[in-house]
C-alpha cells in the first residue's frame, strides 16, 4: 500500500483533512511561508536579471526538518496550500526547501474544507502552475524593491525607522488626499421648502411633501442660495390651495445583493459588526478551516475567503435553490437561476464567491457551537448568500404631485408587499412611508411651511470600510492584502483611527508629501492599478516577470538617486499643548498613537510622562484612590479611566501590577478560578473547565492554548432545576 503524504499551511487544516483522508493518509502543515528573502539584506541580484536569493525562515527550521522525514518515507506528496497565488508560492517553495522531484509531487486544490471537495481534489492532482508562482514572487520582489530602497532615504531625510510600502504608500495618499480636499472645501448654502399637509378628514395623518418645480422649471439642489429667495418664495404661496395634480402607483422590484467578496464581506463586518479587517480574516479563516459542529468530525463552514470573483458552483446553487424551496416556498426562486458577473477587470474568476459550504446548515442551527463572532461572521455570510438566490423584493410606490399657484410639490409613499430576499436578509435601511387615500383634485390643507437652511458638506473621511472600497475601486491590490495594507499603516502611524474614521497624522502627511513630490511617477494611484494589470499578465503567461521588474526599477532608482541629492531633511513639526508637565514642568506635546492622541513631555526621553486624552482631545483626569483593595497586596486601589472612556482598577502598589474591571454599579470584578466539569473535550479529549467573562458563562478546553475549544453556555430560563440545568449542559456539549 502507497504511503501519502498531504501538506498544509496550518495545523487547523491539518486536523480536518486528517479526518477526511483516512489511515493511508498523513496530513502534515507548514505553518504558513518555509522560504523568503533574507531580513538582513535586499535579497535581490539586479544585476543577474533580478535573480531571487532566498533563504529558510528562522522559524522554519524545525517544520522544514520535520517535513523532510514525512517526505523520505512517502511515495507521493500532496501540496495542499491555498489555490490562490500565495499559496501556489507556497507550495513552490515547500518544494524547493525539501528538494522534493518532480516526480513525487502532485498540487491538489479545493475551495471549500468538504469531505467532496478534499476527496475530488485528490482524484485530480495536477503539476505546479509557475506562472502563478513567479506573479508572486514578482511581487514580492517589486514591494522588496520598494521597502528596501525607499525605507533608508526616509531615515536620512525624514526620521530613523520608518518604512514605506508599494501599496500601502498609495492607501496612505488617498486617506492624505481627502483630507486635504475637507480642509479646501468651502460650504455653500442652500435652502429647500417642504410643506406639511393633510386631508379635510380631522382622522388622517398629516404628511410631507417637497417643493419640486416652477412653471416646469425643476428646482435642484443648490437653485434656492439665500434666504431672501426662499423668503420670496413663501411670499408667493400665501393664500395658495393645495390640489392634488396627479396620483401616480406603481410597482419597483428590489433586487438581492451578490454574495461576499472578500472586500465586501470586510466592508459589511465593519459596518454592522464594527470588526476591524484583520479580525474578519481571522475569523473566516477558521470557518473555512473547519469546525466542529457535533459531527463525526470538523468541516469547513464557508469557501476560501481571499476571493474578488462571484461565481458560485452550479451544485451548490442547485442546492440552495432547493433549500429555499423547501425552508420558504416555491415563490421565492426565481424564475431563473442568478447569475453574478465580477465589476472587477482583473478578478479571478477561477474563484468562486464567499458562500456556505452546506446552505441548509443555517447559523441558529450551529449558533451554540461557535464563539460570537465566529456566529455573527457566518451568519452576515450565510444570509447574504441565501438571500442571492431568491426572488426580488416587491414595493408599491405612490407619487403624489401637488399643486400651488405656479409650484409644483412632490410627495411619495412606499410600502412592502411582498419580501423576497429579504425575508432571509433584510436589507432596508429606509422605513415606509405612507400617504393617506388622496385623489387627483382634491383638496388639501396646509398646516406648516418648512423653510430648511442647509450647507454642503466635503466627502466623509475614509473608514475601513469605505477605504476598502476605494482601493477596489482603483484596482489596488487584492483580496489578500486589504486587511494588511490598513493593519500596516496603522501600525506605522502614518494615519490613526478617530471615531472610526481615518485622520492622517503629521508623520503620515510629511511622508506623503516627500513621496508624492519625488516619486510621484510610481507612488500613485494609476501605476499600482497598471501593476496588478501586469501581475495579472504574469499569471496568464502574457509577460515575463523580470521585463516588469525591468520596467519598473530602472525610473525608480533614478528617482532614488535624484532625491538623495536633492531633497532636504524635513522636520516633524510638533504640536504643542497648554499642558504643562507635572513632572519636570516642561510643556507637553500633543503626539499620535494607533488608535487616538495622548500627551508626552516635549522634555523626551529624559522625562518620560503621559496624559491620556479622551476623544475630544481632553486631558482625562488622573487616577483616583478608591475604598478597595487588591487581592494581591491589600494595597488601595485606583480607579482609572482609558482613552475609550473604559474605567477599571488599578493597584495603587508600583511594584504590583494587578487589574481590575468594573462592573455597572462600580464594584470590582474578581477573576474566579475555572471550575472543574468533568466533561471531555470533543477535539482533545482533554477536560473543559468552566469560566466567567464578561459574556456569561463558558467553557474552555484545560490543554489552552494548544486546543482552543470553546463552547458558550446557553443561558437556562429560572425555572429550570439545577439538575435539569447540567443535563442540558452536558446535551449541548
């Protein structure tokens, strides 16, 4: 009998697949890159056609070791990264660092974690695609380029240890940019005139309508500038009857959303669930790389997650389709099935959509065994999806014209008369408004005119979520790098986070500027765009790798030379506060971390004080002693407050560093020691001890952080016994 031997990248994977495959199988994981270029040094021979040096991550060394006895006693090795360009790398590099032939390898993939899928895949290996690997690698290459060359001019010129990145430099211009333009913009005023109405009948509900048109002239926006002509206007519909001109009804269909990408699934978890990027990535991977639902075995919930394509498997729309039917009625499928076609010009369609791998497993149905916000995650995915497949949404419209003097007001009213998809995924963010019975010449009374004074506002600041978009939008970057990209820029402080929204700080915009100002040519938005095009062309074998590393490097290093000569040092301006330090009495600045501003000595690095400030860039006062105690010391206890406004307790002792948190009515909150169950773990076997957080009650596998199995307990009504109560438990679990 053959021994096979199948790779992954994470140990998540590898438990699943383990499961799927069987004894003849072993199931062994990388944990992630074995191979990249050295830290220490560019890595790049530019003047050997841009030949890569790689060398083993540190990291690697025991997991390469490991690897290399699996591979010596296997007759076929089985590379399952990731189908996606990164995970074709991976596989190569795998190879490479095992020096594995040819001959021994077969390169499986799957876009779903499925028993059909895993199976299927193996049935049909077949050999590395290179061309999927050297789109990777060049760019790699082009951001090592980037970092390498540019990171040392900004430390000479601007500030020792910055950094700057290919694409997240574009990210950061574009949060810069709109900046700049709310800072230019100049409101203009305007007014529009409703007016507010109702029937003769004392019984009905008064309504508005809008001030629409003169003499057929539509009024738009910004036609009525001042006061004096809206006061005009009021003038002449003094005495004026309001009649009904016209009664207009009519139906609009309203159709469902396509399923996930990965940038519209990050834009949504923002918006709804106020999940960072990263934390949405982190979360659908490990949907995607299995979980355990109270089966024989752990599977993937949803398809792979780093995907700009929305094709969706024809068996698994037949499917859903039939799980509709049966869970809502036939009138929800429509007549034909849906097609989603890709906005994107350079999407994968290869790919398929974010989907559920199994429709019918809905998330009230698995919801006790996933964390939070593994159940909020899948059930954004599983409802969005679902409610792809099914029939429109169906509204009655009615437009009202009414008619004063030479004026025309405009009145409409909405209301849901058949749900459709958004029985599944309700999507309607407007509530309906409803006009009373009226019909044309009828008669109306007016009991308000609404004059209303507006101003027009610049374009919002980015927040992840609209940043996302943006960077879709210009074609910048892909799937994979979103979260990374807003992660890194973060991180570097070069734009911070201010009730959601992106404000670039004096770090962010002086880099900006010098990079904007000397290399304009390749810091911008259209040559990233055209980048991904010839990576793109990389991977269909259209271009070769080194002519776009070529084309590339060759006017950024000149740019390179010229600003090493050219350019001058700049300086961070600081800005400084009132705030005077209560250590050295120096003043204080006012200087930007990740997620907001705090207050440091401008005496720094000798004096080394803060002041928090809270999110109107107030000082928050100091800590104040309490009647508590720790637990630790018997010391008094502070309590403090956090830039988030989060009070807690702090151990009024140096030397001890316990914290509390604090309940509503200000009491502290003691961490109880877990308690023992006696139940197994359902992935290790080891015991679950029982836990209280914030949440409520929970349990957690003994073997953490090596299992990280947990399982919330569901909250029993009062009136259950406390038998009943731990028979449930131990049901549930």
């Amino acid at each position: 009998m053959p021994k096979y031997l199948v790779i992954v990248e994470s140990p998540a994977k590898e438990k699943t697949i383990s499961k799927i495959l069987g004894k003849n199988f072993k199931v062994k994981s990388s944990y992630g890159h074995v191979r990249d270029l050295p830290k220490s040094k560019l890595g790049i021979d530019i003047e050997n056609n841009f030949r890569p040096i790689y060398t083993n991550m540190p990291k690697a060394k025991k997991v390469i070791s490991d690897l290399k006895k699996e591979t010596d006693k296997a007759d076929v090795v089985y590379l399952a990264t990731d189908f996606d360009r990164e995970g074709e790398a991976i596989a190569w590099h795998l190879k490479e660092a095992l020096k594995l032939s040819d001959s021994k390898i077969s390169r499986i993939i799957f876009h779903e974690i499925t028993p059909e899928a895993i199976l299927d895949s193996v049935k049909h290996p077949r050999n590395l695609d290179m061309n999927l690997v050297n789109s990777q690698q060049a760019r790699r290459l082009l951001d090592r380029l980037v970092g390498y060359k540019l990171s040392p001019l900004l430390w000479k010129k601007i500030k020792v240890g910055l950094s700057a990145g290919r694409v997240q430099s574009v990210a950061v211009m574009l949060i810069c940019d709109r900046e700049e333009e709310i800072k230019k913009f100049i409101p203009v005023e305007y007014w529009n005139i409703e007016v507010k109405l109702t029937k003769t009948d004392k019984d009905t509900l008064p309504f508005k309508a809008m001030l629409a048109t003169k003499n057929n002239v539509k009024f738009e926006k910004l036609s009525i500038k001042t006061k004096e002509e809206a006061d005009k206007i009021l003038i002449d519909l003094k005495e004026a009857k309001y009649i009904v001109k016209s009664v207009e009804t009519k139906q609009r269909r309203r159709s469902p959303y396509a399923p996930y990408t990965t940038s519209t699934l990050q834009q949504d978890a923002s918006k709804h669930l106020g999940f960072s990027p990263s934390r949405t990535m982190a979360v659908a991977q490990k949907l995607y790389e299995g979980i355990h639902i109270g089966r024989t075995a752990e599977i993937g919930l949803i398809t792979y997650m780093r995907t700009d394509s929305l094709n969706i498997a024809k068996s698994a729309q037949t499917e859903t389709l039939k799980f509709i039917e049966s869970s809502y009625g036939k009138k929800f499928i429509p007549k034909t099935a849906r097609i989603y076609k890709t906005k994107a010009k350079n999407a994968q369609e290869a790919h398929e959509a974010i989907r559920p791998t199994f429709p019918k497993i809905s998330p009230l149905e698995i919801k006790q065994h996933l964390t939070p916000e593994e159940f909020k995650v899948y059930d954004l995915i599983w409802k969005r999806f679902t409610a792809s497949q099914m029939t429109d949404a169906v509204y009655s419209i009615i437009i009202a014209e009414i008619s004063a003097k030479d004026y025309i007001f405009r009145s409409s009213g909405s209301s849901l008369i058949f749900d459709g998809f958004m029985k599944v995924y309700n999507v309607d963010d407007k509530k309906e408004t409803k006009l009373p019975p009226i019909v044309e010449q009828e008669i109306l009374n007016l009991l308000q005119i609404i004059p209303q004074q507006h101003f027009t506002e610049p374009l919002p600041r980015y927040n992840e979520a609209s940043l996302i978009k943006a960077l879709e939008e210009h074609e910048i970057g892909r799937p994979s790098t979103y979260a990374p990209i807003i992660k890194t820029i973060l991180d570097r402080l070069y734009v911070r986070l201010d009730n959601k929204k992106f404000i670039p700080t004096n770090l962010g915009i002086v880099v900006n500027n010098v990079l904007k100002n000397h290399f304009g040519n390749i810091i911008n938005v259209e040559f990233t765009a055209n980048a991904e095009k010839k990576l793109d062309d990389i991977a269909e074998n259209k271009t070769k790798w080194q002519n776009v590393l070529k084309d590339f490097y060759t006017p950024f290093n000149k740019n390179i030379e010229k600003a090493e000569k050219n350019l001058q040092k700049q300086k961070i301006q600081p800005q400084i506060s009132s705030e005077i330090c209560p250590n050295c009495g120096k003043l204080m600045i006012i200087r930007d971390s990740r997620s907001g501003q705090f207050l440091g000595c401008s005496g720094y690095p000798e004096c080394k004080s803060t002041m928090s400030l809270d999110k109107n860039g107030k000082k928050i006062d100091g800590p104040h002693e309490t009647d508590m105690r720790c637990d630790k010391c018997a010391n008094a206890l502070l309590k403090k407050i956090g830039f988030r406004g989060k009070q807690y307790l702090i151990c009024k002792n140096e030397k001890c560093k316990a914290t509390y948190n604090i309940d509503k009515n200000g009491n502290k909150i003691i961490k109880l020691a877990p308690e023992h169950t006696g139940i197994k773990c359902t992935k290790c076997g080891f015991e679950m001890l029982k836990r209280i957080g914030k949440r409520g009650s929970f349990l957690t596998c003994s073997a953490f952080p090596k299992c990280r199995n947990l399982q919330w307990i569901p909250k029993t009504p009062k009136k259950e016994t406390a038998m009943k109560s731990k028979k449930m438990l131990k049901k549930k679990i």
